[in-house]
C-alpha cells in the first residue's frame, strides 16, 4: 500500500514521469482506434518487446475497466488495469493506468490520454500518459517508461504495414 502523506489521506507520490508519444500509421483511424478498445488486438501488441499478454481484458465505455497481464521472456508477470474515463469514437481515450504488485496493491498510478486525428487515409496518435510511483521502489521503473511505451507503439505499428 501507498505510504500516506503527513497530512494524512492522500498518498505519497515518490516520483512522476510523463512521456508524450506521437507516431502517424498508415490506416484509417477507425482501425487504430478498434486496436486500442478491442482486447483480442490488444493482446497482440500491448507491452515492450518479446512481451506477452496471458491475461488481457477490457470493456471500453467509460466507467468500464481493463486489465492486462504482462509477461517478460523469463516468465516474469506485471499486471496493470485502469478504469475509461473518456472515450469519443475514434477520436479520444483516457483511462487510469495503474501497476499492480502481485497483490493487487498499486505501485505505479497512471493517466493516458490517447488522440487520433485522421488525415489522407493516415492516423496520428498522440499517446500523452503520466506515472506515479506510489512505492519506493517503483520509481525505478519510471526509468524504462519511454521504451515500454515506444515498443507498444511500434508493436502496434506493425499491425499496419505500409501500402
């Protein structure tokens, strides 16, 4: 569990990241934006590389949860869910983003706001996501936040070969 502020209620955030990620794939977005809501797709590109997804859950309308496990090549598991605070189709998600330990407590609290903007038959995704460590040691995890997002985005990117 979080440790709680001195002021008491509020938990102590050891360290914040935000990483912005802006890739242009060639599909329309109604395609990217299925991607992202529906969990058989998900599953296939979610996580850095050589990742897996044993687990992979979602039911996108807002005040729906997903829930995703990662699985590293030595068979390590990260789980991670959040709650849709915002979906426009296809245009806008938002979600809560949140690593769990094996509890079910949650050592990283994260925000995702994802935009599609649609142009010539291409889509631009913005992916703008923001991570707190809630434990001490998570903060080192914010290190790798970058790269995991980009190999997302690169697994994702390769669902739409270029014509």
């Amino acid at each position: 569990m979080a440790a709680q502020s001195a002021a008491g209620g509020n938990p102590t955030k050891y360290a914040e990241r935000t990483v912005v990620i802006t890739r242009v794939f060639d599909a329309p977005r109604s395609l990217v934006f299925k991607a992202w809501t529906d969990q058989d797709q998900l599953k296939q590109w979610w996580g850095p590389k050589h990742f897996t997804n044993p687990v992979c859950e979602a039911d996108p309308r807002v005040g729906g949860a997903w829930h995703i496990v990662m699985r590293d090549p030595q068979g390590n598991d990260y789980p991670c869910g959040g709650v849709y605070r915002e979906i426009v189709e296809p245009e806008r998600l938002v979600f809560t983003n949140d690593a769990t330990d094996a509890d079910g407590n949650v050592i990283l609290a994260g925000l995702t706001k994802v935009t599609f903007v649609e142009s010539g038959g291409k889509t631009t995704v913005t992916v703008d996501t923001t991570a707190a460590a809630m434990v001490p040691y998570a903060a080192a995890f914010l290190e790798g936040m970058e790269a995991g997002w980009t190999q997302s985005v690169d697994k994702l990117a390769a669902r739409f070969p270029s014509s």
